[in-house]
C-alpha cells in the first residue's frame, strides 16, 4: 500500500513565530518518499539497515560533527524501515546542553516572535542558518547526492520533516525511550503501513507525541 501524499494538505509544520535557533532540544521524525521501506528491515525485533539506511546514518552523525550548534547522540536516534527518529540538540556557543526546564519555562505557543524586519514575510521563506531546519536540509541532501552517486537512487526524502519541542526532562526521557525500542513496536507503528492498529500514519508532530505516551502508558500498565 503506498501511502498519497497528494491527500494531504500541503501546510507548514513549523511553529510560527518561534526562532528554531533557540538552544533547546527537538524530537524530528524524518520520513522516506511515500513512506517506502527503503532504509532497511525489522528482523525479529531489530532493525537491519539497508545499503541506504547505513548512508542515512553515517550521514546524521556526520552532519552535526560539521555543525557545530548542533549535538546528536547514537542512543537518542533510530532508523527504521521507512523513517527516522532522532532528539536535535541546539546548543549555546559553551556548546553545553540547556537545562529543559529553564529553557522552555514559557510555552512555545505564548513564547514572543522574534522580531522581524520589514521584508520579514519574504526573509521567512529562505532557510535560517545555523537552524534546526538548516541541519535537516543539509542532512537529506547530502543523503540524497551519496544515494545518486552510489547507490544510483532518487526520490528518497518525504516533503518536509516533522518536529516536536521537547520542553521537560520527564517529556525528554518518554521521547528516548519511544526511540531506542521503536524496532520492538513496528507493528504498531502509525508509520508501517501494515500496522496492526489499522490507523493511518501521523500528519503532525502531536500525533508522534501520542504514540510516545501511549507506548509509556503501555509499558507502565505491564511493570
């Protein structure tokens, strides 16, 4: 079943107003091309990596050991079969992690926007540097030319990215752990589109959050 992306509305997912420079930490799912399993396979509840998915994860890590605002961390990022999902940390010039709390003591939605000279509204459509939408653009086309050159493949990368700011410590380990047993849950992943949940697959970062807590819930009601 090939999932159409021409069904759904082709709307920003970013926050508005909210300066994606800020240090902080970010929950990304980064999904493939119709969400064709081209990055490897869950065998017996571990993901073996494709030709592709090994590319996609050399080039993760390589492309924050070139950015130097932004840290990433082999336990904080899965691949899976036909997505990713890894924890962004964009961090101060001391490049120290900010302390969650502290720097999302205001919610995003309530947070003032940054302020914006007059040409603001065609400024916005270009990319902003050292920004976690400068690393994810980065990241794909670097994926995207290793695939072309060496793997004689296109069409790898989903429109767009989907991102949640992470703004408690609470909210950061439910995220990791939601990550680091992704594998275990594939068949109900919201993303597999043969999941045994029959739902269909997340249109926002809202709705990846839901799995996290669900998928908390559930291993909470087993201890």
């Amino acid at each position: 079943m090939k999932y159409d992306l021409q069904k759904r509305h082709r709307r920003s997912i970013r926050l508005k107003g909210y300066d994606y420079t800020q240090p902080g930490a970010y929950f990304v799912t980064i999904c493939a091309y119709q969400r064709d399993e081209i990055f490897g396979a869950i065998i017996n509840g571990e993901m073996k990596l494709s030709a592709l998915g090994k590319i996609v994860r050399e080039e993760w890590l390589r492309s924050a050991e070139i950015r130097k605002e932004i840290q990433v961390f082999e336990d904080e990022f899965m691949i899976m079969p036909n997505h990713l999902h890894g924890i962004n940390w964009i961090v101060g010039a001391d490049g120290i992690r900010p302390n969650m709390e502290r720097a999302h003591a205001m919610h995003p939605n309530t947070m003032p926007p940054k302020p914006q000279k007059p040409d603001a509204r065609r400024a916005s459509l270009r990319r902003v540097p050292r920004s976690l939408g400068s690393f994810i653009a980065g990241f794909k086309a670097s994926v995207t030319s290793r695939a072309g050159r060496e793997l004689n493949m296109t069409g790898i990368w989903q429109r767009n990215y989907y991102e949640h700011i992470v703004r408690n410590d609470r909210e950061l380990n439910n995220i990791r752990w939601y990550i680091v047993n992704n594998p275990l849950n594939w068949q109900l992943d919201r993303d597999n589109l043969q999941n045994i949940r029959k739902l269909s697959p997340p249109e926002n970062a809202d709705e990846y959050l839901k799995d996290v807590e669900e998928m908390v819930l559930k291993l909470h009601s087993a201890a």
